[in-house]
C-alpha cells in the first residue's frame, strides 16, 4: 500500500482509509459559476489545484510553479486562445492540455524548455454545475462512467446543487451518510420531520454490493418508531411527541419495485454509498435522489457538494418540483439538516471507537472501500489481485 | 512517576512539577450560576468533562462519547429526574453517576450495553459559588478536608468570587503566588497602594510545612521599604516616592497571635501555599483571607478562582464589608492586581532560570508540592514511602 | 558550518543560505523615530531583543530576564541617565552597556550580583533614520563600513525611508532583488510604468564581485523590450501595448560612466546585491539610489527597510527632490511595487526549484553570500580559509 494511504499519527488509521482520500477517483470541487475569467486555486486531497477557462474550455493544473514557487492561480491567460495560463512571477506560461512550458516569457522565444519544467495536469470536467477534477495516478476513466446515471441524463433529470466546507476530515463526514441511524435522532426536529412520527430506527440494515461494482446499497428491516427503554422512559419522549400529528412521509419504507421510474432505472436500494465517498439517497417512487459527494481537501477539511435530482415529468410537474425545491427543500433539508450535523461532526474528538449495531453501513463501507480503492497497478500484480488481497481494516 | 508527571519538550521539567498539574485533587472550575440547564463543556488537566444538572443534582463525566467521538457536551438532558445525558449524536445515554451506557436509544431497548460502553465519570461538587472537579485515579477525599475552613464554613464566613483564565502554565501563574516579592514592585503603582510606602522587600522569607500536612506556611522578616543602589539611586525612586503620604495597611506585617480570629481559627500564617496550587493570603488580624486557586487546563493555559472571605462580624460589620468588597475590593485589588501580573506572566519566556534570594517561597514550593504530591499507590509500596523517596527536582 | 546555517526540515536548505539570516552582520529594525521613551521589542534572525534610549543614547538587549523569563520590553529605565532598563517583574536592572545585572531592587544593595545574572548586550546604532543592530558572534566593525557610502554622507545625500513586514522567509525577498527579471514583468502595469515601454528582459546578467568585497554588482547586455512566441503571440502582448507611449526611462540603461556622481563616488553597478542581504539600484546618472535592505525576524517572515537616496545639488533641486519623493516615488515606486511583489511572495510554495537563465542573479548572489558569510574564527584557522572552503551549495 503507498505511502498516502496509511499515514502514521492518524487516529483513523485503523479503518485503512487514507487520510487524504482515495485517489484515482473524480471529486467535484468547486460550483462552475463560480469560476470567472480569473484562474482559481483549490485544493483536493492535499494537492494545491489552479482551475481556469480559456474560450470556454476548462483545465486543471498543479497551483505551484516549477521555477521559482510562485502560486499559478495569482497569473493570468495572457493569450486567450491558446489554453495557456502565465505564472505571475516571471511569465512562465504552460499549456493547460500538457502541463508542459511552452514558453518563458521574460527569457526570450529561444530560450530552452526542458522536460522539467512541467506542471502536473489535471483531468477535468464540468458537469451538472460542478467542475470535477480528477487526482491519482492511473488514467481517468469517463466522469459518466464514475457517477449515476441521473446526473448525466440531464434530460431525464433536473436538479440543484448546494455545497458547503466542513472542518472536519472527510471520513468523519462519509462515515455520517452510511445509513448509521443518526437521522432518526440527530434530524428529528428539523422543520421537515418535525410534525412526523421519528424515523424508523433499530433497523437491521443490510449492506450488499452494486452490481455496477462501485458502491454499496444499504436495505433496512423491521425499524421501529418509538420504544420504551427501562429506568429511562420512552424514545422518542412524550414532551417531543405530542405535536407529531402528521402522516410520515416515504422515510422509513424501502425502494418500490413497482414504481415506473425504479422499474426504468432499475434502481435496487433507497440509499448507497458509492465510491470514492458518495451517498445517493432516494424517495420510494424513483422520482427523487439525492447525491451527496464529500470531496476530502487536506487532512482537517473536506468539501460536500449536494444535488437534488427530480425526474422530468412534464413541464407543470417539473415547475412544481423547482418551486419545491427553492422554497422548501433548500432550507429545510439541505441547509437545516446540514448544520445540524456540521456542529457534532466538527466537534467530534477522533479516537478509539465503540461500533455498535447501528454502525453496520459504516463498517461495511469502511471494508468495501478499502478493498474495493482503484490503485495504480504495480508491476507484475493485476490491479484485481492487489485489492483483492488487501486486510479489510474496519473489521 | 507517572509518564503524565516528567513530560519532555517541557522548559519546566526541571522543577519535577507535572506540565498539565498534580492529579488526585480538587479544582474549581466554574462558577456554579453559570451551569444552566445545559450541559457544559470545561477542561482541565487536559481532559475535556461535560458538567451537567438534572433535577439540582451536578454530574460531572468525559465529554468524549466513546461511540463515535461527539460531544457528550452539545447533547440534552432527555430524561429529567434519571441524572443521565444523551449524545447528541445517536443518543447513547450515560448515567451521570457511573458513567455507564444505560441506553443506546437508536438501537432499541434490547441492545447489549457492553461493559466497554462507558465514559470516566468524575466526583464533583459545589462549594462556595463554584463548581469543583476531581481528577485523578484514586478515591477522591471530601473535598472540605482539602480546603480551608473558612470556605467551607459559610455561617462564620461571607465572601465573594471572581476568575479568569490566564494564557500560561500553570507552574507560571502558582509560582507568581509564592511570596516571591514581586508584589511590592509589581503592584507599587495600584490605587489600593500607590499612596502608602512600598511594601517592606529584601526579607527574609522562611517556608514552613503547615501542621495540616497540605501546603506550606511563609513567615517574613527583617523588611526594608526603600534602600539605596550604589550608581544607581533609591529605590522607590524619589519621583515615585514624594506622593506617598498614607500610613501602610497592615502588608509586610505578619499574622497578629493575639487577635480574637487567629486564636480561634489556630492561624499560623499570613501567607500559605496550599496543595495542589492555591495560595491563601489574610490580613494580621485574621478577619480576612483571600483564597486564590490555580487550575490548570491544558500546558498552555490555567484557569483562576479567587474568593475574598471576611469573617462574619455582626449584620451590620458583614455589609459593609460586601459595599467595601463591591465598590473597592473586587476592582482595586482583585482586577488591578491580577491585570498587572497578568500583562507580565503571559509574556513570560519559558526557559533556564537565575533563582535567587526573592524566591525562596517558589524553590521552597516546588519541592514541597513534588515531595507531597498525591499519587496512586503502586503495588507493594505505601503511598507516604513513594512520596518521601522522590528526588527534590527544584533543588 | 555551525548549526544555525544550516537547518533541517528547511526547504531553502540546498542554498546554503541559513534559514534565520546570515549572523555577524548590521540590519535595519526599526524606523528610529518609532522608539520613544518606552523600551520597545523587536526580533531578528529569531532573537527577542529589547531596544530602548536613556538620554539620547540607544541601548539594545536580550529581552528574555534571566532570573525568571519576563520581558524585559515591558520594564523601564527607572534610572534615567545610568542607562540600565528594570525587569518588570523583580525589578532586576541591567546595563544597558554590558548587560549585566547591577541591581535586584527587590533583594537590597547587598544583594550578590553573580556572573551569570546577565544578559546580551547587542552593538546598536541609530542612522539615516533607521535603528541598526548587529547580531553575530564576532565584535561588530563599523556599521558605516557595512553600508553604501551615500548612506553614512548625509551632507551630500538625502533621502527618505519606508518600510514593512513580510510574510515569508528573508531568502524569498532576497531572491526577489537579484535582478531576475521579475520586474518586467511584475511591474508592468504600476502607474510608473505602465504607459512606458516594458523593460528589456531577456537580458544576459553578469554578476561580478564588488571591489569593496561586500557583495555582487551586476551588468545586463542585449534586453529586449518586446519579443514574438510562437504559438501564442507577442509579449507583450498587444492589448497591453497601445497605450504605452511614453518614452521609456533610465531603466535598462546600465550605469552612465561619465555622469559626474558616478565618476565622484566611483560607482561601477546600476544595482548590486550587498552582504548580508541587500540591494542598491541607482539611476544610470547616479543622482538616485534606492537602497533595500532585507531583515530576517524569523523562519517565517522578514522586515524590510528602503531608502530612496538623492544627491544634494543645490537647495532647489533637493526641495525638488523631496516633492518628487513624496508626491510620486513614495506611492508609486516604493508601495504599489512591494505590493504586487508582496502578493506573490508571501504566497509562494517552498520547494525544488527550476532555475533557469533569467536566476542568473539569485544563483550568484546565493553563492556568494554562502562563500563570502562572515563566521566566528574556528581555533587554528583563520576566517578567511574558512569562507574560501566553504562548498557553494547554490551550483
């Protein structure tokens, strides 16, 4: 295993997830209005990344300058047209296809450009409102291949993107959308569950993988939504109970087999977690998803970005989803549910941990994850067989 | 020793005084007013405790849930009445008074509560407006065998408090308490003392064992208020010197053996330096102590709870000595005071130090708090035995 | 090489250039008009040092009190005319001439005064408006004899001074000032240039070793002032060209040898590079000089001190001058060019490097000063042998 992925000093560590993430995957990184006609710096798994666009088209370089350190993304395209990006300092201007320096700007047309002086590039995309980057060591397989469906099928499906920082490291973040039953009890008085009996809970969840092999669906079984707890009383408590008087909404029911929309995508789980630190959460009916990605940014922080997917069904019902979204959804659910979880997660205090029975999706991603990272090939040993041998360190 | 008690790195090591304070004592923490009906995180000794209430009762444990490492401190009372408290993040409930897990509410009343499935919880208590913590790892003494009598008893005593934190070891901040004449330059210039002579220096300081077993007595002699430096002049200089026209109070003079107080309370000294780091300083006649305690939060910190005790003298007596406290004592001497040394401790440079005749008090301290420290037994040697073979590291 | 000059864990290790600044040598610290009767702190090449005047004359010491590690910045001179500063703490006065403790105010007269009660007393000067102090090993030479001739001439020079802090390393700025082509390119769009022709870049630097043998003067041939890439276009390019119809100034110009002021003061270079990290760039008519000199405080940023100089020619011109200084030079010269340097080099990333031709100048100039440091004299060699045997760690 390379040195990336089992840093020394990590209170993770036992869990075989690298501090800095998984490699060899595509994250999205930044919204793409976000990025104008002034290059921008981000960061992803550690690596300091200078996004820009030249007539359009985007690209991806390493932030730091070969020749003397100067940050790229304080320099300009001084030659719109050609996808070149100047380093401030001294004008060394590399192509944002290659990498390579095509030119030193204060050293004369004749001047020599060796092979060194390169900056790393990067794959990039931009899709569904994120830019995307790619970082490892292998070739990029197609974003399209690496993502579902619904955010490709941009015809099919519409949606929005929200996005926040959070102060954590990115596994503490992942490991909170793993179907650990935190929900039920962290989200229930968020305005959108608050009228609603608490989620189901004391599930017995089942983690299987896809068949796309890239993830895990999580199934849940006999939950209840309430239990009486000797010496304590009930859970939830009366006082949090009385004014429940709504109906529950599809929380708590797994995927309906005979809606139109699984049976079209032939969508098998309500919840997943995909590779490389993804959830994709549905409604029943098919008609809804939503895709959390937690992009890992150093070791202390890591970027979420989060869409909501409505299947297209005519333009009054799409209309209705839009309003939905902008005057309910946003605040409701995005927003309040994720402050409520930013607080306790910000604040966790990382060490030895007590896995229970409700971490089981955690654990099982933790395993699947390890076993299943993409890794540069070493010579001689098929990529398969490499992970295949790997400990499952979540056990 | 423990490894807690020689840390390396630690400028201070030469005094054998532990970086993070002497465990298996009593400090005060907080004032009690300011534990509402929240639970509340504090620190000390390096250790993160969540303090809460339920129904008067205080309850005092790790703030480290050992699930998944959240804050016991951001979660609720859910059950009022069974001294318990909920993590905020998948509700495992802790009794406050074992630190056992006695419900994990996300998973039903029939989860197995493991042994392992505990938090340390700590012997807590409330006593003169403050909230006091044990930390340690043997059985907590009750706290009024460790503190002076005149905190405890409130129908002899009356008194006020006050506290802050101070950006420095506590090693800085207790040594600053050690007679060690810095007062009579430090705090030349306060309102309380800047129209009396400067307070008699240049004594000789003795340090006693007090009788108690618990600290140590100082007793001064042989004062002088100004003296004359061969090139350089008076000190107190004459500019500082023409304005000082009050009689001195009672400072530089030491305990009266006749007065009623002394006699009854078996007072032997002015100052004392108390375990583990508290100081208690009274006027000669013995009607009034100041008891000051240092409690270290983690090495770069300490926190710092400072009571004015009077002794109750007749209803009338008793409130004026609460106006002289209000509209004299608290800002003169226990704002000013602390904000002079304040400004010069924080900036102390920790390094080698020139102990000389001034700091017989902090020598004479260091050693007798590393010789008396408390520890826990170990197997096959008495407690007293430990302590009296340990090396004087202050020598 | 002693440990100071070469630290590990040091990305500017393979310079040779010692992290905190070169030892045995004169820096500006501080504009002289900004100590006042406060002693005041200042740091430099990672030391505390205390400055302060007693009648008039300038004192400078180790602001760390030996006896118990207070500063002594926030002391006085309680003595004014013995020049002795008082630690804040006890009292413990020192010399400001020697460093030694003649007093403990708070131990009497006949208090010991050992040997090892003292401090390091620091060689300080005030000149040219600036506090100057040599920190080293060695005794201090003349700190007219370390600095440019029209610095110590104030009959024949005058001038003004500006100055700031960096956030970066002193290595860093100092490389910035090596006549390595940045400021063509940097500084093409400031108010002064922008409607001028770019500078000549692309020029051949040579760096020869001044006669004083104090640093590097350097001479640069055949520079273009615009040049075609191919592939991408002209620099610069033409919407940054039209508008530059000015003439362009002295700049590119080498210096002029029959100029009456060069022939006076036998100046040989435009701009040279001076031990132990400054810079001198003149007009080519020598009228104008701008000195530059770089300060570390610590690894992590430097203070940085210009002058503008001009030669006294007559009343009216020098009123003429200083208009022009505080009109125009002031702003646009001396800070909008250290902002868009500042920007860049506070951000820059530390690590391997590039160096190309244009780092003809930073690879001389690191050399140099490597080969030339001036060193405390190992026993049996002098210093001479030890600088020649020095290996040039910038090849």
């Amino acid at each position: 295993m390379s040195v990336e992925r089992l840093p020394s000093n990590d209170p993770y560590a036992g869990t075989g997830l690298p501090e800095l993430g998984l490699r060899n995957y595509w994250y999205p990184v930044l919204a793409g209005w976000r990025l104008g006609r002034k290059p921008r710096s981000v960061k992803l798994l550690g690596e300091d990344i200078v996004l820009f666009r030249d007539r359009g088209k985007l690209y991806a370089l390493s932030d730091r300058c070969p020749h003397r350190g100067a940050r790229l993304s304080q320099g300009k395209c001084l030659y719109p047209g050609t996808g070149t990006l100047s380093c401030p300092y001294h004008g060394w201007t590399f192509s944002g296809e290659t990498g390579r320096c095509v030119a030193k700007l204060m050293e004369g047309p004749d001047a020599p450009l060796p092979r060194q002086a390169v900056v790393k590039s990067y794959p990039v995309r931009e899709l569904r409102g994120a830019i995307w980057l790619f970082v490892g060591d292998i070739e990029a397989p197609p974003l399209e291949d690496d993502v579902p469906e619904c955010l490709t099928a941009t015809a099919d499906w519409h949606g929005f993107s929200t996005w926040r920082t959070y102060r954590c490291n990115w596994r503490i973040m992942k490991d909170n959308l793993c179907h650990d039953l935190h929900a039920p009890f962290v989200h229930r008085h968020a305005p959108e569950l608050m009228f609603q009996p608490v989620f189901p809970f004391a599930s017995r969840i089942a983690a299987m993988p896809l068949d796309e092999g890239n993830g895990l669906g999580y199934a849940a079984r006999d939950g209840i939504n309430s239990a009486d707890y000797p010496g304590l009383g009930k859970f939830p408590p009366p006082h949090e109970t009385w004014y429940r008087f709504l109906k529950p909404t599809g929380r708590g029911r797994e995927i309906d087999t005979k809606s139109a929309a699984v049976v079209k995508y032939g969508v098998k789980y309500r919840q997943s977690s995909l590779m490389p630190g993804a959830t994709f959460i549905g409604r029943p009916n098919g008609n809804y998803f939503a895709l959390r990605w937690v992009t890992p940014i150093d070791a202390e922080s890591c970027y979420y970005h989060s869409w909501s997917l409505f299947r297209r069904r005519g333009w009054w019902r799409t209309f209705f989803d839009r309003l939905f979204w902008v005057f309910w959804v946003s605040w409701v659910h995005d927003w309040v549910f994720s402050d409520q979880d930013k607080r306790i997660l910000e604040a966790v205090i990382p060490g030895p941990e007590a896995l229970s029975r409700s971490d089981m999706g955690v654990v099982a991603w933790r395993r699947y994850a390890v076993e299943h990272a993409r890794q540069r090939a070493r010579a001689g040993t098929a990529p398969d067989n490499v992970a295949a041998s790997q400990p499952s360190a979540a056990e």
